[in-house]
C-alpha cells in the first residue's frame, strides 16, 4: 500500500512539475495546427510520401513565442521581441512547415525538380503554388523543439504561399504529388 502512495505522488509531482502543463498547452496547439500523410507504394511498401505540416497561424506563432519564453526563461519584453521575429519570417503570406521523407533519396527533396514534387494550397476550389521554399540544411534544436516531429531522415521545409492567413479561416487543403504518389492534407 505504502508503494502505491509513493507512485501517486511520484507521478502527481511530475505531472505538476513547472513547464509541463505550458508544454501539453504547445502539444495541444501543435496538433490541432498540424496534420500528416503517408503514402505507401503496394508492390514494396516502401514510403513514396511521409508528411507533417503545420500551419503557423497566429496563435501557433503565439504558442511558439511562450513554449520559447519558458525554455529559455525570457521576459516578457524578449517574449514579445520572439514573436513580432516570428510575425516578420511569415510576413503578409501564409507560412507553413514541412517536414517530408520518401524512401528514393534521389527524390527525397521537394524543391529537387527531377522529382517532379508538385505542392499547392487549394482554398474554395482555386490551386496556388508556393511563393517560395526555404529549405532547412540542418535542424536547429529550436526547429526539433517546435517541431519534434522533424527527424534524422526527413527534410524540413519553410513554405510561403501567397495569400493572408485570413484567407484560411473557412478551411484548406495542402497537396504534394508527383508522378509515383499523391496525398492530400485538410483543415476544417
């Protein structure tokens, strides 16, 4: 019975340790901002698509601001002067993060254009294509941190498409094609 007792406050003393509400508060926000997709070939079952992505929305870049203000125990000035750096990278366009993998590695980058990638945003029936693609060499820790879905075998891209994020409010899908593979994300 004693042992019991000892687990339960072991576990409430985790679960109550500072931080650790304030990151389930960023997990919460990252999931409901970020969708994924997988896309197998049937004659090998290797991956031809293993996508993540996540719209950085204003309360995403928001979400980013505090979980970095608590990591690095900011003040609120520094915190603010976090965000308005974050405000400034999206700029008047919608930004998105990627985080994409395929088995082929002569393939496994979206802006090859061998490859063929096609990526669009498609809001009430009309295509866009990126403005522009920034794509990550090597993953920062802060890049792991906001997006611990980015790992050693993925590529994580920066996605500008040229429309506000007003424009998203009502809904969108994101689609990533070439000619092996297509998959189709949606916020609703």
């Amino acid at each position: 019975m004693k042992i019991r007792w000892l687990l339960f406050l072991c576990c409430l003393l985790v679960v109550s340790w500072p931080g650790q509400a304030s990151d389930r508060s960023y997990k919460k926000n990252l999931k409901k901002w970020s969708r994924n997709g997988t896309v197998y070939s049937l004659k090998d079952f290797r991956a031809h698509i293993l996508w993540d992505v996540t719209f950085l929305s204003n309360s995403m870049l928001k979400s980013q601001a505090d979980l970095y203000a608590r990591k690095y125990e900011l003040s609120p000035v520094e915190r603010e002067d976090f965000l308005n750096s974050l405000y400034q990278k999206r700029g008047d366009e919608a930004l998105f993060f990627i985080s994409f993998y395929s088995y082929d590695p002569h393939f496994n980058d979206i802006m090859n254009q061998r490859a063929d990638w096609d990526l669009r945003l498609e809001i009430g029936g009309e295509m866009i294509r990126p403005v522009r693609i920034e794509k990550i060499k090597r993953p920062t820790p802060l890049n792991q941190l906001f997006y611990p879905y980015l790992t050693p075998w993925s590529r994580g891209y920066f996605v500008w498409f040229p429309v506000t994020t007003d424009h998203l409010e009502n809904g969108f899908l994101i689609s990533l094609h070439n000619p092996k593979a297509f998959s189709k994300l949606e916020w609703r």
